[in-house]
C-alpha cells in the first residue's frame, strides 16, 4: 500500500474517534480513504472542514473530550492553523492528537517547501517522522500513545517521497474507538489568560523537558543501525564515523552504504525533537566517534540541536566534527546520489569507480537534459475552464488594444493557476490561498485608471480564505473583476467535497450519511453580501459569444464586480455520469464524437489558441509530387482523439471556435466505423 | 538474502504509466519468491500531458535469479532506483524515456514504444522552442547505453491487431515481462490481469500478443 494508505489504515486500527482535514497534496488521499470509513463504520466522524485552522480547533476540542483524533493538512495549511497552534499545547490534550502534516521539499505541487520542523522551535511540539511506509502506520498509534503519556500533541512530521511511496505493511490490532466523549470544565487550564497562560506554559515546558530525558521513549522511536555490536566494531584511527539521519534520507543513507560498500554506525531518528542529549551524547561515545555526519531534507534542523548538545553537555566528546549543510543542498530532494557525494567527502573509501561512474552519467545529462523540450501541464480536455480563458483573452486582447488598458491577472490555488501555462499565460501571481483577490486589493487602490484588476479563485478556495479579501473589497467598493469558478468540488487534489457541492451529487462511500446539512448556496451568499445585482453576473461556461458579451461590458466598469462561472468539473462530472450508466456497458453504446475533416486549414485556433489537449497533432509521412518525382515529405497532420475527447460533458467548444466549419459532430458506433451527422 | 531488481516505467500523463505502476507491485505481492516490494510514482501537476515515471523495485530470493548484489531485506526501503540501476524500462513515450536515462546502463533492457507525443509547445510553439528529437538519436542513445533494446511503434501494432492504440501499454507489457522470464510467471500475469480487467478484455489479448511478439518475429 502506500504510505497515505499506511496512514489511514493506522489511523483505523489506533481507535481515532475523530479526524478532520482540508485537502492538499501530498496528504490528499488519506482525507478521502478516511471519508470511506467514516460512511461505514459507526464510530468514526470525518469532517472536510473549510480550512486548515477550523480542522485543527476541531480536532482540539475532540480530544478535551477524551478521544483520539488527527487532524491532517499539507506543509502551508500550518501557517494557517498556526494561531491555535502556538496556544493550545498550553492547555494540551486529552485523548491523543496528531497533526498529520506534509512536507514537500522538492516543491513539486506547492508554493514553497518552508521546513515544517522549525515550527518547534516556538511551539515546542515534539515531531515524529516515519522512514518507510511500515512505520507510516506504526507510527499514528505509537504518537497517540505518545501524545496521551505526556497529554501533549504530537507533530508526525512526512515528506511527499515517502506520502506516494509503496510497500509492504503488516497489519496491526484494531482498537474500537471510544464512542462518546465528555468535556470536563478545567478553567485553569483550558483558559489561557495573562495569569493562567503563564502556569500552563511553565507546567507545558516541563513536560517537554521530561520528554526529552525519557529514555523509553527515545528507544521507542530511534534505533542504530550498525552490522557489529560497538565492542567488536573495527575502526581504523582516522575513520571514525557516525550517521545522524530521519525520515526518507534514512532510506537514501542506507542506500548510498550499500553502494559504497560501507557500514557506519546510524542512529535513525523517528523523534526528532526534543532531542535526548544523553543519547546522542551515548551514541558517540560508544562508538568513539570522531566524525557525525548529519543527513537531513531543507533546514539544519538535527544538525543545529545535535551541535548544541556537543558544544554544550556532552564533555567528553569535545573533539567531535559535525557536518551536514555544509556540505549538503538547503535546497530540493535528496538523493542517492547526493549522499553518496556526501559521504565520499568524508569517509576515505578505496573503490572510487562508483563516483566516476556518477560523474560520468552526470556530464551526459548535463549534455542531453538540456536540449529536451519540457513539457507543460495544461487543464483536462473538457474542461469547464479552458472556454473562460479563450473569452476573456480575445475580449482583454480587443480592449486593450482599443482603449490601451493594461489588464492584471491575481491567481490563486487551484486548477485554474494552470492558466499560467501556454496558450493562456493569464497570471500575475500565485502566492497562497486567497491571495489573488487579496493582493489585487491594495494593487487596485493605487494603480492609474490605465491598469485593470482581474482576480481569479475557486469555490473551494474562496470558502477557504478568499471569502475575507472579497468582503473587504466589498467594502471598499475596490475595482477589481474577481472570476469565481464555482466548480463544485475541490478539483485539484482529486474532486472532494466542500461546503457549496449540491448535496444531492456529493459522492456516496458508503451507507451511512455523515451529513445532513443542506450545504451553502454560493450565489445566494454572494447576493446576501453587498453585491448589487448589476454586479453580479452568473454565466454558465461553455458559450463563447456570452462570456465574451460578459467579460467586454464588465472589465471596464470600476468598482468590485463579481463573475460566478457555474459549472461542474468537467472530470467528475464525466466520471459520475458514467458510473451512473456503468449498467448499460459503455462499449456496446453509439457515442457522438467531434472530429476533424480534410477542410481544416491548420490555422491553428483550435490547437494553438484553445488548446484543448483532445486536439493532437502528429507527423505523418506525405507523398508528393515534386518535379516530376515522388517525394516522400513530413506532415504535421492534426487530429482529434477520440479517447480524450467528452462529448457528452462538453458540447463541442472546438466546434464554435473553428473558422472553417471543419469540426464536425461524428457518430461512432462499436465498431469503430464512423459517419458524420 | 536476496537480489534487488528494478524497474522504471516512464510516459505521459494518461498513457498508463500509474495502472502499470500499480500491476507491477501486485505482482510482486502475489509470488512467493519476491520477498519485497517498494516503489513510487511522481504526480501531482504533471497528470495532464505531463511528465510521469513510476518505479517498482523487487527483493528476490538469489536462487532465483542472480543479479550480481545481495540484500537482506530490511536493505531495500528507498523507493528511488539509485543511478543506472535500472534492470527494465518499458518506455511508453521517446521522449520521457531519454528525460530519465539516469537510470539507464549496460545492465538495462528498455522496450520503447516509438510512438511519439509532442508535446503541445513544441507543435506550435515558437522558433525558439526546443526540438523534439530525432527518433533515431534516441534508439541510438539507448543502444550506446543500454544492454538491450527492443524498439517497436506499439501504438500502430495495437491498432492493427486489437483495432485500438489504447492496449499498446498492456502489449509493452508483455515483451518486457518475457525478457525476464525467469521473474514474471505468466499465469500468475495472467490471472492478476483477469482480476483487474475481466475475462473478456481484449487486455487479456494484447498481453499474449506482448508475450509472444519476439517469438513471432
């Protein structure tokens, strides 16, 4: 399974009572393995909550009530969970609490790779971080009995390596979990006011301190990994050296010895902080080490506090060098590679042809990598977005070539930040969550009338944080064209569901219903706040020639004007609809496709301008006639695949789009034979 | 004790890359002989006609098959395939394979699908974009750097025998899974593919096809 599968299912086996989670790669699955279980299973309560500060304070006043819970969001939903998250260990736990949290060093679908771990240096939080995806599950019901020894919660620190890596797990015991919780009045210690906080913070500290001296728990989490007991280990006088590491640099540590042949001692850490000075201080010790390598992602985290513990309590190893990010990237993934790097720089190691063989790979991807042409994502084919961005291109492109108007795009997280990418390249910026319509607030306040606002964000990204930039725009009467892509769903991470998803195509995991909420109408909210009806306008998204009438009466007018586009996102709704048909067996059916005919004239609107990815090209081999001889040419021939193109959900945006009339509807009936209709 | 043996499958978004991932490690859960599997896929942004690999990586008993290292299994935890240890890459696009020739070396065999994707920048992009290419540097590439490569436009083959281009991944499948004959049981294959797709799915065909194809030739 993989480790976010590792996850859930410890989170099944540990008796959690109750979880809550906004969605965010790369911990987006387990929110939805654990939706699974909570429609099945009588004693579990799951919870999308709006954002990532409402999962947390839920999940706290879960766990006053004596349950277990966890709550789990990616590397930036901390920052926004942040506020309780400084105050409440203070008062602390009852039943055990996780934060389940995602870290993504290489940055391959965030914003940032900001080092979650540094959070402890002002909350104090202790973190647990797993190895392998074995100890993705061991670990949530190691940390709940953790966290339930001290009353404090734990932080489980992961890597997105680690979140979409596979392997083998042995399942565990299952514990039901408690079925009702009780909250029990304690206003010293749930009320952190001036003389209150200060108590508890004293009494929070301490046992922070007690954590950090607890040996049990050190061996709990922590092991060495060496292949000689210490008294029979041969060292050689100059060679004398340990390997500190944690989580998926451990696995790339173990690696790198195989290849190298070596077999240093390596002191595994899965609690990373606080660290428990008396052990390390042992580790070296024992093995009389001269030199500790510390191998570690992004910050000098245990770098930092493994050189303090040296520096300052541990007397007897005062000749011990420390190196880590002095040598090793701040920056990015680890690899193999790099560690081996690492380790030859230290260790003397006879065999060198392994780092030629390295080098020598490493220069012919230096000579190949570059002359590769890379390769853009773009939104699906179909999809409910790729018509809004055509129109408001052609209508900006007009305008501003009319009224010499410099339009500004403030992007958001979502799908539509992909308009970022060829053949839209409508963004300005992509910082975080709300922040298209919030940074367009102050730009919009002080830019000439020359300079336009627009502001894209998503429905469930509105609820998240969007929601207060709008208001204060709204209040300011600001002129800022803000598009609301009411998609239904939280498409990016995998089409959850979220507080405006029609009740009645939420997806169904299992018989029981966990809500009986009606939902929020975002329209009806919209008309509620202020926004008068002329500002207003709701459009579906698949007519051109309306969104284009839209989008040229309203990108001139000043103050706020909000465009709500309502239409489903075009996967799931494909996806729903033909579970729906699942019966009637798709392959027997005659289905209705667009294809190209010999009139299209490659004048490229639809591929280059569009961009719908149905819409291929390929070279094909021409003969031609060249001077009284037969020559055979390349081609570029274009195409419409029949295999990505959804008719059923998109009614032919090619089609209205097309000069020359050379998209037609086709019916291809099961054996592939077609006829234009 | 065990040898470890890799394999790195690389594509588009949409060409299968994920579902073969995953057929792989089921695999690897279903012989006896296989001691460990781990392995990973990158996601996220790069579904959509974007880059996407995906590595499985098996600990098998050395009687089995011998492969020149030995493990204990509590030595193959990182899913990553370290450099040039790649022992089988089914290559489902030209492109995206020599994008990962890090892991390509004397001791690989690579199946290519030669079918080319462009991507959509270099079709119609500007003079200034890279050129895809050649389809001859690339099987030259593989060649100088592999031990082997069986090089074939799959998607042409599964349109001529199964009247769709959708099963060339299933039939690359099949050819890379006879180069380790020694690994992959083909009745084990078989039934994990029946499993998955039903009895009657021309999946099941374009494995045989796949299985068969050196044979044929």
């Amino acid at each position: 399974m993989s480790g976010n599968e590792a996850f859930a299912r410890g989170i099944y086996e540990s008796g959690v009572r109750y979880s809550a989670n906004y969605p965010g790669t790369p911990l987006s699955e387990v929110g939805d393995y654990l939706k699974f279980l909570s429609e099945t299973s009588y004693s579990f309560t799951f919870d999308y909550a709006l954002n990532e500060k409402v999962a947390l304070e839920s999940c706290i006043g879960a766990s006053w009530t004596g349950v277990r819970t966890v709550v789990m969001f990616k590397h930036l939903g901390l920052n926004v969970a942040a506020d309780p998250l400084h105050t409440f260990p203070y008062s602390g736990v009852n039943g055990g609490m996780l934060i389940l949290c995602g870290g993504d060093p290489g940055i391959l679908s965030s914003t940032n790779a900001q080092d979650n771990r540094l959070y402890s240096l002002h909350t104090k939080i202790p973190i647990i971080e797993p190895a392998t995806v074995q100890e993705c599950k061991d670990y949530i019901k190691k940390g709940l009995r953790f966290s339930e020894l001290y009353d404090i919660p734990i932080y489980l620190h992961v890597t997105t390596r680690l979140c979409h890596s596979y392997g083998i797990v042995t399942y565990g015991e299952i514990e039901p979990p408690k079925e009702r919780g009780f909250f029990e009045k304690d206003p010293n210690r749930y009320i952190n006011t001036r003389g209150r906080a200060l108590i508890n913070q004293k009494k929070y500290f301490e046992k922070i301190g007690q954590v950090a001296k607890n040996n049990k728990i050190f061996h709990l989490f922590n092991f060495i990994k060496a292949k000689k007991e210490p008294e029979k280990f041969e060292i050689p006088n100059d060679n004398r050296i340990g390997i500190l590491t944690s989580g998926s640099s451990y696995s790339y540590v173990v690696q790198a010895c195989q290849k190298l042949e070596i077999n240093p001692p390596i002191l595994k850490l899965g609690l990373i902080f606080p660290i428990n000075r008396e052990e390390i201080c042992h580790f070296a010790n024992q093995y009389n080490l001269n030199t500790l390598l510390v191998v570690e992602e992004l910050e000098p985290f245990i770098e930092t506090f493994s050189k303090s513990v040296f520096c300052n309590y541990c007397n007897a190893k005062r000749d011990l060098t420390i190196h880590g990010k002095d040598n090793l990237p701040n920056i990015g993934e680890l690899n193999t590679e790099i560690v081996i790097r690492f380790l030859t720089q230290h260790i003397k190691i006879k065999s060198t042809p392994l780092i030629e063989e390295i080098n020598r790979k490493e220069e012919l991807l230096k000579e190949i990598l570059p002359i590769l042409p890379i390769r853009e994502p773009t939104f699906c084919s179909g999809c409910q977005y790729r018509p809004v961005f055509y129109a408001l291109k052609k209508t900006v492109k007009k305008l501003s070539n009319q009224l010499g108007i410099d339009f500004i795009y403030g992007g958001d997280i979502g799908c539509y930040t992909l308009s970022e990418a060829y053949p839209y390249q409508m963004l300005d910026w992509v910082i975080c969550m709300g922040a298209g319509i919030g940074i367009a607030n102050g730009i919009a306040q002080v830019v000439s009338e020359k300079q336009k606002l627009i502001a894209f964000i998503g429905d469930s990204t509105f609820f998240h944080t969007g929601i207060q930039a709008l208001l204060n725009a709204i209040k300011n009467n600001t002129d800022i064209m803000v598009i609301i892509f009411n998609n239904y769903w939280t498409s990016m991470t995998g089409q959850q569901e979220h507080i405006a998803t029609p009740r009645e195509i939420i997806k169904k995991f299992g018989n029981k219903s966990t809500t009986d909420s009606k939902g929020i109408d975002l329209i009806n909210l919209l008309e509620s706040i202020g926004l008068d009806k002329s500002n207003l306008i709701i459009s579906g998204a698949y007519n051109i020639e309306a969104l284009e009438r839209i989008f040229s009466s309203n990108l001139i007018k000043s103050g706020i004007r909000v465009i709500v586009i309502n239409e489903e996102c075009a996967l799931e709704k494909k996806r729903r609809l033909r579970k729906q048909s699942d019966n009637k067996e798709q392959n027997k059916q005659e289905r209705i496709y667009y294809t190209l005919t010999d009139s299209c004239t490659k004048c490229n609107e639809c591929i280059e301008y569009l961009g719908c990815p149905a819409i291929n090209a390929e070279y094909v081999q021409k003969e031609e006639m060249i001077n009284n001889s037969t020559q055979g040419k390349q081609c570029l021939k274009y195409y419409i695949d029949e295999n990505a193109c959804i008719p059923d959900i998109c009614p032919g945006i090619c089609k209205s789009v097309c000069k020359n009339n050379s998209i037609k509807k086709t019916l291809i009936n099961p054996n592939f034979q077609k006829k234009s209709v | 004790m065990g040898d470890i043996y890799n394999i790195l499958i690389t594509g588009v978004g949409g060409q299968g890359v994920i579902m073969l991932g995953n057929i792989l490690r089921e695999y690897g859960l279903k012989v006896p002989f296989i001691k460990n599997v781990v392995g990973t896929e990158t996601r996220g942004v790069s579904q959509r006609e974007g880059s996407v690999i995906a590595s499985t990586r098996y600990l098998i008993e050395s009687k089995i098959y011998s492969l020149e290292e030995n493990y204990e299994t509590e030595d193959l935890i990182s899913p990553l395939i370290p450099l040039n240890d790649a022992h089988l890459v089914l290559g489902l696009e030209p492109l995206e394979t020599i994008r990962h020739i890090k892991y390509i070396s004397e001791k690989t065999v690579v199946v290519l699908n030669t079918h080319q994707k462009y991507p959509r920048n270099v079709i119609i992009g500007s003079k200034k974009e890279k050129k895809y290419p050649s389809i001859g540097y690339i099987i030259d590439l593989l060649d100088q750097l592999a031990r082997r490569t069986i090089s074939l436009n799959f998607n042409e083959l599964s349109k001529i025998k199964l009247d769709d281009s959708i099963y060339a991944n299933i039939i690359l499948l099949g050819v890379g899974m006879r180069e380790f004959r020694e690994i992959f049981n083909k009745k084990v294959i078989y039934n994990l593919l029946i499993d998955k797709f039903g009895n009657n799915s021309k999946n099941l065909n374009a494995f045989e096809i796949g299985y068969n194809l050196i044979n044929d030739l």
